[in-house]
C-alpha cells in the first residue's frame, strides 16, 4: 500500500490505520445507524444523537414503531428506501440501505434543511405566482414569452400555451400621454416603468391595462428580461368615467354643466389664441320659464328644458358646444368664426328653434329667450370676463323687450359699475334715513271724497333732490335692499297714519306697496305685524298693494301669508291689474279686496282702452272686488270711469304724489276737485331728471 508520497507503509503502520478507520463514523457529521428486523437500535454513530433525543431510544432499544415498519419494508423489498426527519426546524434526509444477508439495515442521514428551505420558498413563490389577481409575464431579453401565470390567462383570455415563445405587443399607451413611451427601453435603462396602457384581450376587445415591468439582469448588469406585472382596470376607468360624468354633466339635459363649460371654454381660447380665430360666446336665457314651472309644474319645466336643450344643440355644429349653467341658462360657444356677424347668425337660429312650439303633456307651449353675445378678444380675454360680458349682454337683451339677440358693448360694463355704485349709495342713504313717503289720493269717483292715500318712497337726497322709484327700486329689488327699503316705508307711513289718526284726519286707508322680494321672505307677516304693534296703528286702516305677477308665481305658501294678513285685519290690493297675465281666474282663490286697474288701461281710453277698461270693473264687480282707475289724468278719461261705474280713481288729474304736510292739507280738506294736467311722460315734478 502506497501513501500519497509513494511510501511503503510497514505492517506495523496497519494497526493505527485500522483503529483510525474504525473512528471513521463517529467522524462523520451526519447520522450513522444500523437497525435490527425487530427495530432494535444496534448502532448509531456520535451524530445521531439528535434522531436518538426525538426518537427517545438508545442503542440496544427500539426505534419508534413506524421505523420498525420501514426496516421490514426495506429488508423485504431489498430497495433502498428514503425518509425525511424534521426535527423543529431541522430536516434530516435518512436513506435506507437494507442488508438482507445479514438481516439488518443501516441508516445514512443528511441535513437536508437549507435545501427543503430554498424549495419551501420557490413553491410559495409558485404560488404566489400562480394566485395573485394580476396578471404576470415573464420575457426573456428578446421580449419573448417565457412565462405567464393563471392571472394573465384569465385577463387576455388566451392559455399559457398559445403565449409561450411569443414576442410581447407594444402596449398603447393610456389615455393621458400624446406620445407612446419607450416603455421596454425606459424599464431597461431605469429599471422599472409603470403607466397605463391599451391592451387587447384574445377576442380582440381593448382593455385599460395598469403595468409595471421591471427589467432583469444578470449579476454583470447585462439585461437578461423583463417581469410585466399588469391589472385590467376597466372597472376602475368606469367608475372614474361615471363619477366625471356626475361632475361634468348635468342629469336632466345631458349637456356640460357649468364645470365642464369651464374647462372646454379655456380650451376653446388656448386654440383661438393659437390660430387667431374668433371665438363667440353665446349667453341663453330663457324669458318666462319660471312660469311654465310654477303653473304647469317641475315636471313640465324639466321638459321644456329637456326640449331646448335639444334644439340647441341641434343647432350647432359639432365643434360648437352648448353647456347648461343651471336653471334656464345656457351656453353655447363658437370656437371658429370668420366674422362677428357669424355669431349673429347663429344666434338668431338658435332662438328660432328655440321659440317653436313645444309640446309637452298635450299642451303647446310658446317660450321665448334671450341671448347675449360676447367676442374673443374684443369683449374679454378669459373664461370669466367673457362670460361677465356675455351674462351682460343677455341681461340688456331682457331688457330691450326679451326674445332678441345682443352684442356685448362696453357701455354695459360702465352700466354695471354704475348698478355696484348705486347700491352702496342706498345702503348710505338707508342709514342715513333719506328714504322717505310720499302720498297720492285715491278718490271717489263720485262724490270727490279722499278715500285713501297711496304712499310712493321717495328718495330725498342731502342735497335736498327727490329722485323717483323707478331710479333706485329696480338695483334695490335685485340686491335685495328692497326689503330694508320697504320696511322703511312702512314704519314711516305707520308712523304718519297714527299721528293723522290722532288728529282726527286719517282717511279710509293707508296704502303701502309690497315688492315681490319681501313678499317672499317667510317673515315677512311677522314684520307686518311687529310694525303694527310698534306704531299702534289701526291694522284694519292698512292696505297692501301687490303686482299679480308675485301671486301668479307659488300658490299654497304666498296664499297662507296672504290669509294671515288677512286675519290681522290688513286689507290687500293687486296693483297694476291687466298688465301682465290678467287671470281672474285666481284672482277667485285670493283674499283680495281690490283690483287697481293699469294706467295703461285708463291711458289708451281713446282707443279701445275703454273697452278693456269696462270689461275689467264689470268682472271685478262681479267678483266683489272693489276697483281704483289709475292714472287719470283728464276729465274725460274722470268722466268715462264714472259712466262705467268704476268706484275710485287716482292720477295726477286729482293730485300728484306729495309729502307728506302737502298730503295734510288735502286731508284737511277731505275733497278733491280734479284739474287736468299735460299728458303723461312729463318729467315728474319731484324728479328733476338728474337720473341717480
Ligand atoms: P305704482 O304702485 O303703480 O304707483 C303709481 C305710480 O304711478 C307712481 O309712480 C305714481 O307717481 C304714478 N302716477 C300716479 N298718477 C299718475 C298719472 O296720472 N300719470 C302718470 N303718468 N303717472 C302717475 P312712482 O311714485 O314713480 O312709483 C313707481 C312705482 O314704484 C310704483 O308704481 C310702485 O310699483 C313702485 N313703488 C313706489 N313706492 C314703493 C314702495 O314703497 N315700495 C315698493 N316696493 N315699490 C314702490
Ligand atoms: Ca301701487
Ligand atoms: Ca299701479
């Protein structure tokens, strides 16, 4: 026997060599064991003391029953046979050599635990990528399918089978980016991206995808793959699609809403301002829907609106958009036009269509509108000055008579200031009491008797100037200092009513007119009757006049208000009667006790006036209501309204508003004789022309 220097060892070298040997299992770090047929344990080496513990045996005892089994198995199949220990995290390999000829079997063990750890960990990972609900896609360095998991399948609707070896298509990307990005060169070179992206399914369909993929490479950095890792999010964009359609579009009409006329408005005047074009936005007002809504019901106001909405943008082109701002108002804008008289054009069109008749639960309905027209650049450079000026515009079309077309002008912006003017000078002029009444006679057309007084505000400036309603009430009724304005009045005329009172010359009635504004507020009774209580003067002396148009407008809640009035004894009058919808069919329904015909009706008495005129004292008559001519202004038009029967009359025939010491000398007197004056559209007397 040679060593490995290639010397002879002597016989006396084979002792120690062979006790060496015989240490040779107790050397070994892993379990040596020997098994008798009957599980008699006849050797372990110093290793197995770890199987020894968890078997609880020793040399020269058994082994667990199963591994008695195992011995016989092996000896009697004569196959090697293996076996795994775990012991607490330990697991230990045993292979099973069985020695049939000497009827024993030896146990070879190994420590098998870091392997059966990395194994543990690749099947979690297995199954990970098989469970997760995104789809997985491995491609090696040529983007060719390597792998794809359950998830994937169930997304694209193609088996594993038909993708493996495939070369993954370029992903369209989302909906947000222009350009398509460098999605496999960006994941390279950066080592991940992420984006939405379009993918097709099997069947062909699209699908929003949301992908990460993250380059591979090898320990040397060369690019070995990518792993895409891709959601469908087509639930997701739904739900986002159905959300922005709630916030961008109104329910009842399907157009854009003020949110989105916002947005696409910018848009329209980034392009314009791009290519110089014109821009024209159209401002669309509907002129009666209130009515239609409070006498037909919400039903068919959402109809006619429904209706118009349509033939709006019916209208247009498709690059035009209309928008509803809310209630009856739309928008329209016009992002191409070659000259401003274009926008005329369209406008005009677009009111034809609307004005035609609409049908809606079985009845015709005529409505009008109103349009205002603003210019990029000239009326406005941005979103909310252009619609500043188009919003202006409508309003002016309004006022010329509705149912027309107007061009913004600059003249409108200096109205509108001077509108902001006016109203901080009333609130100055509130504090500083110079708003005061003035009294105009209401008499008998019979005998020439002062029946009542119709207090008229007046605005009695520092300067000692008297300016009209007709200068302050409309700004006032649109800001809403109409009701302070009112309240004034009627503690003021209150006030006056008491001391006449005392003195023995208050007349029938006081008469106090009511803006719609306060007849709206939900205090308004109780500040009726506070001033009653304040003054002390006689309720059942006071007289409220109203415009029909603010009784046509809610039924049940003014009726309970009007009702209330009644019952502390306030008397109520329509103001104005025939000059706007003329109903006397409700008139039947209202604790009125009086109609006051329209001036216009007793000014055209000339020409087919007296008819009107007659008719309506008839009716009123008919109806119990007591009637005031208006307006008079003549002895013949004095003389026609006796013949008719008409009970009262008032005019500047009989007397002109006056303050209130001139209205207490007519009182003293009791009578009034009439005495005619220049017809009507002199300058008032008070009103020197100096327009506030
Ligand atoms: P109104 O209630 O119809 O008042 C009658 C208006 O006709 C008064 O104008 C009066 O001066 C004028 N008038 C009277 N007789 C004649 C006449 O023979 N010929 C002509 N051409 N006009 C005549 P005034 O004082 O300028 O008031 C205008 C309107 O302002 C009133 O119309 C009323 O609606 C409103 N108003 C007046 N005072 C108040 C008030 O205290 N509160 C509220 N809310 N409105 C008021
Ligand atoms: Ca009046
Ligand atoms: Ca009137």
């Amino acid at each position: 026997m040679r060593d490995a220097t290639g010397d002879r060892h002597s016989l006396d070298d084979t002792v120690p060599v062979l006790e060496s040997i015989a240490q040779l299992p107790d050397e070994d770090p892993n379990p040596v064991l020997r098994l008798s047929r009957d599980g008699t344990l006849l050797y372990a080496n110093r290793a197995s003391w770890v199987l020894l513990s968890h078997w609880q045996t020793q040399v020269g005892s058994r082994v667990p029953p199963s591994w008695v089994l195992t011995a016989q198995r092996a000896l009697d199949q004569g196959e090697v046979l293996e076996e795994e220990v775990r012991i607490a995290f330990k697991t230990i390999l045993l292979v099973v050599v069985p020695i049939p000829t000497r009827g024993y079997i030896n146990l070879y063990g190994l420590d098998v635990t870091r392997r059966r750890q990395v194994e543990d960990k690749l099947r979690l990972i297995a199954q990970v990528f098989e469970n997760v609900t995104e789809g997985i896609m491995i491609l090696d360095g040529d983007r060719r399918i390597v792998e794809v998991n359950r998830a994937f399948c169930a997304i694209t609707g193609r088996t594993r089978e038909e993708v493996l070896g495939e070369q993954a298509t370029p992903l369209t990307p989302g909906t947000t980016e222009r350009e398509t990005p460098d999605i496999w060169g960006s994941a390279a070179r950066q080592g991940s991206w992420q984006g939405e992206v379009w993918d097709r399914r099997g069947n062909g369909d699209l699908y929003p995808q949301w992908l990460s993929v993250t380059a591979l490479t090898s320990p040397a950095g060369e690019p070995t793959g990518f792993i895409c890792l891709f959601s469908d999010i087509t639930a997701k964009k739904d739900a986002e699609r159905r959300l922005y359609r709630m916030a961008h579009y109104d329910s009842l009409t399907g157009l854009g809403n003020r949110r989105r006329f916002h947005d696409l408005l910018d848009h329209a005047l980034k392009n314009a301002r791009r290519t110089g074009e014109i821009l024209a936005l159209l401002f669309i007002d509907l002129d009666t829907f209130k009515m239609v809504n409070d006498n037909l019901g919400h039903g068919a106001g959402d109809s006619l609106l429904r209706i118009v909405a349509g033939r709006l943008e019916g209208s247009v082109r498709e690059s035009d958009t209309v928008a509803r701002m809310g209630g009856d108002e739309f928008t329209v804008i016009l992002p191409h036009l070659q000259t401003a008289e274009n926008a005329e054009q369209i406008a005009r069109k677009l009111l034809a269509a609307v004005t035609e008749p609409a049908a809606i639960e079985g009845k015709e309905i005529f409505i009008t509108a109103s349009i205002g027209i603003a210019l990029y650049p000239r009326d406005g450079a941005d979103t909310s000055t252009l619609l500043r000026s188009a919003d202006a515009a409508m309003y002016h079309a309004k006022q010329r008579g509705r149912n027309g077309v107007r061009f913004f002008s600059r003249d409108m912006n200096r109205w509108a200031a001077r509108r902001l003017a006016l109203q901080t000078r009333i609130r100055r002029a509130l504090e500083s009491r110079e708003f005061i009444a003035y009294y105009q006679p209401v008499v008998d057309v019979v005998d020439g008797r002062i029946t009542g007084l119709e207090a008229l505000v007046r605005w009695r400036r520092g300067d000692g100037k008297v300016l009209g309603p007709d200068l302050f009430i409309p700004v006032a009724e649109q800001s809403g200092q109409i009701n302070e304005i009112g309240e004034t009045v009627l503690r003021l005329v209150c006030a006056q009513g008491v001391e006449w009172n005392r003195r023995g010359l208050l007349p029938g009635r006081l008469d106090v007119n009511v803006s719609s504004r306060q007849l709206w507020r939900s205090d308004f009774t109780d500040l009726v009757e506070s001033v009653l209580d304040d003054t002390g003067f006689p309720a059942n002396r006071l007289e409220l006049e109203l415009t029909e148009s603010m009784l046509i407008v809610d039924s049940s809640e003014t009726l309970e208000k009007l009702e209330r009035l009644r019952s502390l004894g306030v008397s109520l009058a329509i103001d104005d009667f025939g000059s706007k919808y003329s109903s006397f069919t409700y008139l039947r329904r209202l604790p009125v006790e009086r109609l006051k015909v329209d001036r216009s009706f007793i000014q055209d008495m000339g020409n087919g006036g007296r008819e009107i005129t007659g008719a309506i004292i008839a009716v009123a008559r008919s109806l119990g209501l007591a009637a005031v001519a208006e307006g008079v202004e003549n002895a013949e038009q004095m003389a026609a309204l006796a013949g008719m029967g008409c009970p009262e009359a008032q005019g500047y025939f009989l007397s002109r508003p006056v303050p209130s010491d001139a209205a207490e000398s007519l009182l003293e007197n009791g009578f009034i004789v009439g005495r005619d004056v220049a017809p009507a559209r002199t300058v008032f007397m008070e009103d020197d022309g100096d327009r506030a």
